[in-house]
C-alpha cells in the first residue's frame, strides 16, 4: 500500500469550508493535503449552488423586468426567453469561477478517489494511505430524498438537475417550500412553466417567522404559482400525459400533476462511505457532533460545513468554520463562532428574503424579551418610485433598545441586511439608527422607522412588553 505521511493536516473535501482549511493552514506554516472524491473539483456553492441558480434567476428577473415594462412607461414585453443562451451565459460564468478556484486546490498536494477513514489517525484514498497529525472533515451535504412510495418509479429532478436543464418543462410540481424550492420555482415561473408548490409545513420557509412566509406566499401567487401548505405527502406516479403526486391536506386526498416533480427538501450532511465508525467520531443522519470549538468526538479530528450535525448550510459560515478548525486544531486557538451573528441569510426570490439576529420565534424559544416593530416598503419613497413595494422590514430590540435582530422581506434585503449585520456586530441600540444618517431616497432609509417607533415605545413605555 501507498504511504503519504508527516502532514500537520489532512482536510477531507475540498468546497468552501475545506478549502477555507486548508488556506488557513498554510498561512499559519504548516503542511496540508488535501483528499476529495472523484466529484469535479468546485464546490456545491459554486457548481450546484449560489452561483449557477443567482446566475439564473437573473436571467428570470430580466424577463419579469420586461413583461412589466408597460408599468413603467416602457413598450417593450412580452419578453422571450432563450433558453440555450440563456444556459449557455450560466455556464460560461461558473466555468470562469470554477477555473480560478480548482487553480487555487491545485496548489495543494490531493489524492482524488473513494475517501474512508481507517483509523483513529489515518485514511484510505483508493488504497494509498494517509497520514496526518490532524484532520478536518468537510466533505459537505447531498441532496435529501424523501421515502415518498412510487417516486422512483415516476422519476424526478433535483436542483442539479434544474440548474442544467436543456429544455423547460411546461409544468412543475415542487415538493418543498425551503429557500432552493422558492427560489427555483419562481425562476422557472417567469420563464414560463406552470408551477404547483406542496409544503409540508404551514407556511413557506417554515424556519423564519410567519408573517416573513405568508408574504413571500402571496407574492409567488400573485405571480402564477400555485402553493399548497401543510400537506402529507403520499405517493408519486406516472400518468398518461406526465406525472402525479396524491397528497393530504386538512384530512382530505388530494392530486396534482405536472410534466415533472421537482424534489425540493433540503440537503443532508454527506457521511456515506466515510468510515467514520473507524475514526472513533460520533455522527448521527443529521451529520457530525463537534463541540464548541468544531472538535469530533476524536480530539485529533475537526469538522466544518455541512456535514455538521444541524449544520447553517450556509457558505459564509461554512468559510468560517474551516478557518476556524484550522486555527483551533493547528494552533489550540481556542476560537468559537458567534452563530447568531454568522447566521445571517438571504433567499433570492423576488422580493428577496434577508435575516439578522434573532427572529420573533428564536426570541421566545430561549425565553427572551423583546419589542417588535414593522414598515411596508409601499409606505418607502424609494420602492414606490422603482415599483418594488411588496414586503416589510421589522426590527426587534431589548427592552434596553439593544437590537436583537432584524428581518426584511423586499426588494434588494440580500444587500439591505448588511446594515442590521453591523448593527448586531457593534451591538448598537435602536437610538444610534436614529442617530445615524441615511441618505434620502434610498431603500436603506427604511431601517429608520421601525427603530422610530421602537424609540418612542421604550422612551414614554407606551409599548406593550412581548414575552415568551
């Protein structure tokens, strides 16, 4: 058998995370492999994730600009939709991006093959043994298929395989209603399929507060898609002229058919085939247990991304625990993450979804108090005058006025939100945005209303005190 030894770190997969580990390992000194499956080298967010699906929904935006052109006092729609060039144009950008991060992982020395831990302090890659004083495993999440009976028989796609289409379905039925299940079924709306979405739970983005998954509801609505909630899933077939999906809602059966059923029910951490029995590191189907300091259950052992266990699957955090690991596994830095602060996220649909902080149902899961205050973007100068008035953005703060959290849906939140980041990151207080100047007429000047009322409600305590 092949040796490779003497390494201070092996890092298992080469995505954002590993990839975040293993340059941080070389700028601290020290001696690093890299080990990855025969997968293309990239990473999901590059490849299969943020940039191909923000590269096509552009695409989609650019149509819907056009088909409301009228609005505007433009004559210009209806738009039409080229598709080839379309996919073409996205493929010619992550061509570009993956071409400047696989140069950046060939600088590394990497063992390509079937990765499987053999022990405590070694792996197996295609039989060449390797051998490392510490390793990071980030070998990231695949995509989560449900034991749905007939779904395999009936066949279905999956993000993959929508962001690679070569032709556009006429309909598509979307099992979930998560960011990658909104955001690619409005894209495929505006290019002109016919949509159904069924959600298991009661709302769109289950995991944000409600009034947040009601809006985004009305407004993929208002656009043509149709959106069932709160379903059972049952069973998947083929029909004569495509395919169906019988489900429950309310206790009645129900069916919906569709040229194609798109699964859309998130990702799972990637452990398959890791041997990680023989690492002596604990794992459950949800991913890897780390403690504080992103250390496996084998102290010689690091996790990041999103293979751990209730993991963000989010890549800004992802990037951040590689460095992380490596800091703390090379140098016993001792780092943690601030999770509240690094969890912030952003769904890319129209209007857009963005969340810092603390939301409404996170404050009373830990029984913390707070004030809440709201502003329609159809009340903001700016959006009226752009024509982007659907959505709100709501702030929450201490009863000291200390901001806990902010949450916007409407147009350009992705960007927004970086304001309420920095707002938590210095822990400001809903009186230094009133202190602070925002520029008129602008989007970001809706920041100022909702820490207005905020401001008068803790200065005459005239508000009324929200508890768990």
């Amino acid at each position: 058998m092949n040796q490779r030894r003497g390494y201070d770190l092996c890092v298992v997969g080469a995505g954002s995370a590993g990839y975040a580990a293993a340059t941080t390992a070389r700028s601290l000194g020290r001696s690093v492999i890299i080990a990855e499956s025969r997968a293309p080298l990239g990473g999901l967010c590059i490849l299969r994730g943020c940039m191909p699906s923000k590269t096509l929904l552009s695409s989609s935006e650019v149509a819907h600009t056009v088909d409301r052109a009228a609005e505007y006092g433009i004559i210009a729609g209806p738009a039409r939709v080229d598709f080839p060039a379309l996919m073409a144009r996205k493929r010619r950008i992550i061509a570009e991006f993956t071409d400047y991060r696989v140069d950046g992982i060939e600088t590394f020395p990497l063992v390509r093959g079937d990765v499987k831990f053999t022990g405590p302090q070694t792996l197996s890659v295609d039989g060449e043994e390797i051998g490392a004083g510490r390793f990071i495993i980030a070998t990231g999440s695949v995509i989560n298929i449900p034991p749905i009976p007939g779904l395999d028989a009936a066949g279905y796609v999956t993000s993959d395989d929508v962001l690679e289409f070569d032709r556009l379905p006429e309909s598509v039925i979307v099992l979930g209603g998560g960011a990658i299940a909104c955001e690619l079924a409005q894209y495929l709306r505006r290019l002109g399929c016919a949509v159904t979405m069924l959600q298991r739970s009661r709302t769109l983005l289950s995991r944000e507060d409600g009034d947040i998954g009601s809006t985004l509801h009305n407004a993929l609505e208002s656009e043509g898609v149709k959106i069932v909630t709160g379903v059972a899933l049952q069973s998947a077939e083929v029909t004569g002229s495509g395919k169906r999906i019988r489900y429950e809602t309310e206790g009645r059966q129900n069916a919906v058919e569709g040229g194609e059923i798109f699964v859309a029910l998130g990702r799972r951490s990637n452990t398959d085939g890791l041997g990680l029995e023989a690492a002596h590191v604990d794992f459950e189907i949800g991913g890897i247990k780390v403690d504080t300091q992103l250390r496996t259950s084998n102290p010689l052992i690091y996790a990041a991304g999103d293979v751990i266990f209730d993991s963000t699957q989010l890549v800004h955090v992802a990037v951040d625990e590689g460095q992380t690991a490596a800091r703390n596994a090379l140098a016993d830095a001792g780092l943690t993450i601030d999770y509240d602060l690094y969890g912030a996220r952003a769904v890319f649909t129209d209007p857009q979804v963005a969340v810092a902080g603390l939301s409404e149902v996170e404050c009373a899961r830990r029984g913390i108090a707070f004030f809440s205050a709201s502003f329609p973007f159809d009340d903001l100068g700016k959006a009226i005058a752009i024509g982007a008035t659907k959505g709100f953005i709501k702030m929450l703060a201490a009863p000291d006025g200390t901001i806990l959290g902010v949450g916007i849906i409407g147009p350009e939140a992705s960007d927004l939100i970086h304001e309420a980041i920095a707002l938590l990151y210095f822990k400001a207080n809903v009186r230094d945005v009133m202190q602070m100047p925002h520029l008129h007429p602008t989007l970001a000047e809706i920041f100022t209303y909702p820490a207005e009322t905020l401001c008068e409600r803790l200065e005459h305590e005239r508000h009324v005190l929200v508890r768990p």
